[in-house]
C-alpha cells in the first residue's frame, strides 16, 4: 500500500515542476518582452530616460554663466510649455532642464527629486508645477514613476507615507522592481487605443476634477508639503518655487495655493491668470492648454521666472 502511494505521488511532482518551469519561462518571456517595447517603443519612457539623464548632470553655474533651473511637472507643463522655445528665450539668464510625465503629483515629485539629488543633481532652483489638484492628491502615478524614479527605499517609503495595505505595497514594489508589471496598464491603454481610438477622451471625461477644500483645510494639507519639499531642496542648496499652471476656473485654487505657499515660506509663480484665458485657450478636455494657450503661457513664463529669480538673487533673498 505505500508502495502505491508513493508511486502515484511521482507524476504529480513531475507535472508540478513541468507547470513551474513553464510559468517561470513565460514569467521571463512577457519581462523580456516588456523590456523591449519599453525601450524601442515608448515615447514616454524615451522622453523621461533623456530628461532624467540630463538633471543628473545639472550643476550650479559658474561666474557668468545662466543660473541652472530643474523644472518639473505633469501634462499640465508638457502640454502647456513650448520647451525649445523657453529655452531660446532665457538661455542668457536661465539653463533650464525639464522632466515632465503626465499624471503625477505631489508624492511622486518629492520622492524623485530626492533621489535626484541623492545621485548628484545640483540645480540652484527647481520649479514644480503639477497643478493644484495633482499637488492635493493622495497617490502617485502606477507605472513609469516607480520604476524610473524611485529606488526600493523610495517604495517602501511610499506605500508608508500613504498608508498602503500590503496588496498595495506590494503591488508598488513589483512596479519598481518588474517592467511588465510597471507597465501592464500601458499596454492594456496602447490596446485600446487601437482598438477603441476614442478611449483616452473618454477616460479624461469620467475622471472629476476634486473640488478644492476650504481654506483651513487646504492650509492644512498644502503647508506640510510645501515645507517638506522646501527642506528637501534647501538641504541640497536649491532653491523651491511653485509654477501654477492656469485650468479653467481656478482662480480661487490660485488665491489658495499662493497664501499657503507664503506661509510655508516658498515663493509661487502665476505668469497667466487663468481668468484671461477663455476656453479657446484649452484643448476639448477643458483641462490642457492647446497650443495657442501654450504659447501664451511659455511667453509668460520665459518672461516672469528670470525676472523673479534675478531680482531675489539681487537682493540676496534667503532660500
């Protein structure tokens, strides 16, 4: 009788290492692949793997030579800033290095910027503009940020921060640490955007804009973070301002934004008031410039950052 046991026990473990070496070998094929199509095929990682490589490199400027700024930011800034043409218009005075990628907000921004500064990025200013909402948010972005600009700390640190449970944590460490897992919902979106080209209008129009808290509690929610982030860029000698990019009908999120960023002692920029500009100025999601809105705003900006900045610098304002 145990002799009869012990026999049928075999193919079973045969059949479970088969099972395992092939879900081992799809596991490695579907990492490899995503790998691939990562690194040939999306546009995204393209632009942000340049764009990071070049903040790394970004160091405080010489004698007579344009104060380096680190600009970063969501689509708010990729859709609503020309950057050669910002470029163009301040390289006297600014050298100017953007990483924009779209959807991110508070959380995801402090965490890369540390680790920028961790790996040696040295920018006399960095610019955030994420948008008020984006700011407020209590999450970061699923794919591309934790596997580009977080490390494992980075994650676990997240997942604290925001009080993830354990599905979530793990969820964000298999981000950072696999690239078919970071970047699953990229292709389920690329695949639907073929198949259902209209999917990413509608996506935007099912996602409600939050509604700004009142006073107190926006103060609240904001005044940590901007100190956080003030100390964060002071303890490696750069100064911290906080680009607020027009939406429509912000104005009271403006108004808020600034009185709360005067207290936490970081200066804000608001180079157009989003009351000046009409819905013409927007793309259909009524929410991103188009591009004759964005070249107003990058007129704008090329024009007020170097003259906020310079005039500080005169002075010797301390930040």
């Amino acid at each position: 009788m145990p002799s009869s046991i012990s026999n049928s026990r075999h193919p079973a473990i045969r059949y479970g290492k088969i099972l395992f070496a092939i879900c081992t070998a799809l596991a490695i094929s579907f990492e490899l692949l995503s790998d691939y199509l990562l690194k040939h095929h999306s546009e995204t990682y393209a632009r942000v793997s340049q764009q990071y490589a070049d903040a790394l490199r970004v160091r405080p400027a010489g004698p007579g030579e344009p104060m380096s700024v680190l600009m970063v930011g969501n689509s708010l800034l990729l859709d609503g800033i020309d950057v050669d043409r910002l470029q163009k218009l301040t390289s006297s005075q600014l050298s100017i290095h953007p990483i924009f990628l779209e959807a991110t907000g508070y959380y995801d921004w402090l965490y890369a910027l540390r680790r920028l500064f961790q790996q040696g990025s040295r920018p006399q200013v960095v610019v955030l503009g994420v948008g008020v909402n984006a700011f407020l948010s209590n999450g970061v972005r699923q794919d591309y940020a934790p596997l580009m600009f977080f490390d494992l700390k980075d994650a676990y640190d997240v997942a604290s921060d925001l009080k993830f449970d354990r599905t979530a944590t793990s969820n964000l460490l298999f981000e950072h640490s696999s690239v078919f897992w970071d970047t699953r919902s990229v292709i389920r979106m690329q695949i639907l955007r073929h198949t259902v080209p209209p999917c990413r209008e509608l996506f935007q129009l099912l996602q409600p804009q939050q509604a700004i808290p009142p006073e107190p509690e926006f103060d609240a929610l904001a005044n940590p973070r901007l100190q956080r982030l003030r100390q964060l860029c002071a303890a490696y000698g750069a100064k911290l301002i906080v680009l607020v990019p027009p939406t429509p009908a912000s104005e009271d999120a403006v108004h808020h934004m600034t009185l709360a960023s005067r207290r936490a002692g970081v200066e804000t920029l608001v180079p157009v008031d989003p009351a000046v500009l009409s819905v013409h100025y927007y793309q259909p999601d009524n929410l991103h410039l188009n591009s004759e809105g964005a070249a107003i705003f990058t007129v704008a900006l090329a024009t007020y950052l170097p003259r906020q900045l310079l005039s500080r610098e005169s002075i010797g304002s301390p930040q």
